[in-house]
C-alpha cells in the first residue's frame, strides 16, 4: 500500500485499504516489508494483498514479533547508539518536509558557478532542468496520491517535450526508477536476515533508491517521499562532490550553505534583538591567520559560534549499532589532528561508519570552541569580546541531526577536548549543555522563534516540536523564492505540453 504522501498518521483515512482502521503496518517495519514484498511478489496483479485485512494482520503481527525480539537484544548492547541507528532508519519515510522549501534548498546549493558546471558535466543536462523535473516527478504520484501512471503520461499529446525536457526526464527516469526483475534482484541480493541488518538497515534499499518500479506500461511508487530522498538528498551522493577532484567545488558548495543560512537570517532576523555576522579573519599570532566560525549571533544575553557541515552521518554510520570506542579513545589520546597526521590516522585507517562520522564532527566542534577562545582572549580585533553572554557551540548540518543524544554527543565531546587541547592548550572541560547540533531544516522552520525569543530561549527547545509550532509565525519566504525561481517557469512550460 503506498504511504500517506503527507505524512497524514490517522489510519482510518488509508484509501483502498481493507479495514484500514486496523492497519497493522507499522513505520518500523514498513521498509522491510516493501522490500521483502518486492523480492518474493508475484507478477502485478498479484492473487494476494495486504490491502486485505486478514493476510496483512497475520504477517505483520509475526513480523511485530521478531522486530520486538531483536530491538530488545540491541538495546541491551548500546541503547543510545541502538537508538540513534533505530530512528535514523526510519527517518526517511517519517520525515515531514515542505518538499518545496527542500527543493529549494538544494537547488541554492548547487545553482553557483563552478559546482553548477560540474553538475552539468556530470549529469549531461542545464541544473534547473533537473530540479523541475525533480519536483514533476514528485507532484505526479504525491499530489493525488497516484500509486501507478502509465508510461505515456510522460509524453504529453499537446506538445512534444523540447530536448532539454526531455533530457531530463529521462536521466531522472533512469535514476529512480528500474524494472520490476531488476528490482526483485536488487533487493534479493541486498536483504539480510542477520539480526543487526533485518530491520535498521534501509537508508540506501533498492527500493529507496529506486522508488519508482517499472512495470505493466507504467510506473508503480510505494513511497512519494523517496522519489525527493533519492532526487536531492541523493544528488550529493551520486555526484560525489567530497571526490569531485577541484578544491574549488567543495569550497563553493560549503560556501554556498554558508550563504543559505545567510539568506534565512537576512529576511527572518532584520529589525529583531538578535543580529549575526558571517565568518571573521583574524591574526591569532603563531596560528597566523585563522577564522571564526561560518555566522556569529547574538543577542542581550547568549552568544553562538554557529559552524555549517556538508558532511553527514554516512549510510553506514546510520545502519551502525556499535561504536568503536578503542578508536575514539586512541584519537583523542594521541590527537592527530596536524593535516598530514590526520589523513595518515584518522581518514586512511578508520573504515567509513559511525565511528568516524562521530571523530570528524567532533573535531568540527572543537573548531567552534578554539574560535570562540581566541574571540574571548580579544584576539578577533574586527569583533570585541562581550561580557556576560551565554556561550553555544553549534553544528549545523545539511540534514536531520541526532547527534544531540548522549550515544553520539559524549563521544563528539571527548575528541572536540582533545581537539581543542591540541590547538591552543585549553583544558577546561567542555560543558556538553552548550553544544548543539541542528540541522538546515529545522533552521528554517525556526529561525523565526530565534527572532521572537531570542538565541537562548531556542536552543533550549530547538526539540520540542509542539512549543516550536506554538511559536511558529507563518511565513512564505522560501516557499516564494522557489516558486519564483522554479515552479512558476516550470508551470508555464508545462502548460505549453499538457495546457492548463
């Protein structure tokens, strides 16, 4: 059964379903079971549904059943981490974004100069082609809750698509989509039954990735919200912009997500009590020339060193129940923090995982705290030292962060110290209560309360999506510059196919 495209939870509401009241499809197995579905099904239509209520309620209550046995399992090795990983893979199909202010967002990271050639060159089409067909393609199946369109949908009978459209459609066709047989063998090679993979272990299935199945003259799609999750969160991915080869690519995409923080605070932070300043360069004397973090902001009584990370949690640092913290331990007791150490002992022996991801965002918030001391010892002559202001040390990521939870945040802690000893001797210990990691997303939504309550009052209740949503002032910003930049254009375009 294809899930609510808005995240809509009231099970009386499921179309087609039997007895959709009691559905028993639960979020934390509805991965393994679309992927194990696609593997054993028969051709469409199939003789069986879940759409009926008795086969569905004998298998997910067996399902339930082996899903609560291994949960209580991990739990007992890790809970903290257990449950990062737990959560992690359930995000993508939890996840409520506007898909237009993350289409948005994704198009301002990419749309600048040199890693808008690069995306070009890579994919073979202009990037705005991209992005509209990107967001076509979602409307299709989420916005009348379509499951299945048959092929000859994508070739309007008004007006023949131009070379550029069509371009577009069909590498995203051949990016997020693929033929049942193919499919089936994706997944059956891809499914585990090992206890540690039989559930948290769905951030890059086929079915994720692919989310669009080709068959019977058309395409089925169980989940509208991964043809976005594959289309921008994977255009990072696919594009390998950290392997791109060009220093100046990757220094413009952080820039890029530098200047879109800068955007939000501009239009939601003018005329209020908090102000900000983008990154500082500084003479730190036998540390030469050094800066301060990407935004300073400030009000009456806090103060925040706020840093943007392009990298993210990797998909096997998501799908990781355990830590190595021999690993953690050796890195913050021999501190190879020097370039030439770090790539030698950190980037070339530590296999890609959560291990990593934790030691490298760690050395990102010891980078915060070595800023903020050299803004405190009066070292940043442009930006004098303010007495009295609360101190937060805060991560920005490009997505949804759970690295605030004690499994990950001590870990980071424990290498930020040793980080920061390493720079500039500091040795007090870091209070975790002033570390924070945010993501893009949640800046977005909020930055409007960091107006109204100021900086404090925020990262205080940055969690508690219910006092956020209290707080909440409407507003239409990004959704209008998107509308202005993509879809309008697009609607028009469209308009010359399809007619109104």
């Amino acid at each position: 059964m294809q899930a609510s495209a808005d995240g809509n939870t009231n099970r009386a509401y499921v179309p087609g379903v039997n007895h959709s009241e009691a559905n028993s499809v639960e979020v934390w197995f509805a991965d393994f079971l679309i992927a194990n579905i696609i593997k054993y099904c028969d051709d469409f239509p199939s003789q069986k549904s879940l759409r009926d209520v008795n086969p569905r309620h004998a298998i997910c209550n067996k399902i339930e059943e082996l899903h609560q046995e291994i949960s209580h399992k991990q739990i007992d090795e890790e809970v903290f981490v257990w449950l990062n990983s737990y959560i992690f893979n359930q995000f993508k199909i939890l996840a409520k974004d506007n898909e237009l202010r993350a289409l948005y967002r994704y198009y301002y990271l990419y749309k600048t100069s040199k890693i808008k050639v690069y995306a070009e060159d890579k994919m073979g089409m202009p990037l705005d082609a991209y992005f509209k067909m990107a967001f076509f393609m979602y409307a299709i199946f989420a916005g009348k809750g379509r499951f299945h369109v048959k092929e000859d949908y994508f070739t309007p009978k008004r007006k023949s698509f131009d070379e550029v459209t069509k371009t577009a459609l069909e590498y995203v066709l051949s990016q997020i989509s693929k033929p049942l047989p193919e499919l089936k063998r994706l997944c059956k090679d891809y499914c585990s039954y090992d206890e540690d993979k039989l559930f948290g272990f769905f951030n890059d299935a086929p079915h994720v990735k692919f989310p669009l199945i080709k068959d019977k003259g058309g395409y089925f799609c169980t989940i509208p919200k991964y043809i976005t999750t594959a289309l921008l969160d994977g255009l990072y991915y696919r594009l390998d912009i950290p392997n791109s080869g060009d220093p100046d690519v990757n220094k413009e995409f952080s820039e890029n997500m530098e200047n879109y923080l800068g955007l939000i605070f501009e239009h939601f932070l003018n005329g209020s009590k908090v102000k900000c300043r983008q990154e500082i360069t500084y003479d730190a004397g036998k540390r030469k020339t050094q800066r301060t973090s990407d935004w300073i902001l400030w009000d009456d009584t806090d103060i925040c060193f706020m840093d943007c990370k392009t990298k993210r949690i990797s998909v096997r640092g998501k799908q990781a129940v355990t830590v190595d913290d021999e690993e953690i331990e050796r890195v913050a007791r021999d501190k190879p923090f020097s370039s030439t150490r770090k790539k030698k002992e950190i980037d070339e022996v530590i296999p890609e995982g959560l291990t990593k991801d934790l030691i490298h965002l760690g050395m990102g918030v010891g980078k915060v705290f070595v800023s903020y001391d050299d803004y405190k010892a009066g070292n940043v002559s442009d930006f004098p030292y303010m007495e009295g202001k609360t101190f937060h040390a805060v991560i920005v990521t490009l997505e949804e962060s759970l690295s605030n939870t004690p499994g990950y945040k001590d870990r980071i802690i424990k290498v930020a110290q040793s980080y920061r000893e390493f720079k500039n001797g500091h040795t007090e210990p870091i209070d975790e209560k002033t570390v924070k990691m945010l993501s893009v997303k949640n800046i977005e939504e909020c930055a409007c309360v960091i107006a109204k309550e100021g900086i404090g009052y925020y990262l205080e209740h940055h969690m508690d999506n219910q006092l956020m949503a209290q707080k909440y002032v409407k507003d239409k910003f990004l959704l209008d510059k998107c509308n202005e930049e993509l879809i309008n254009p697009f609607l028009e375009e469209m308009k010359e196919y399809y007619g109104k």
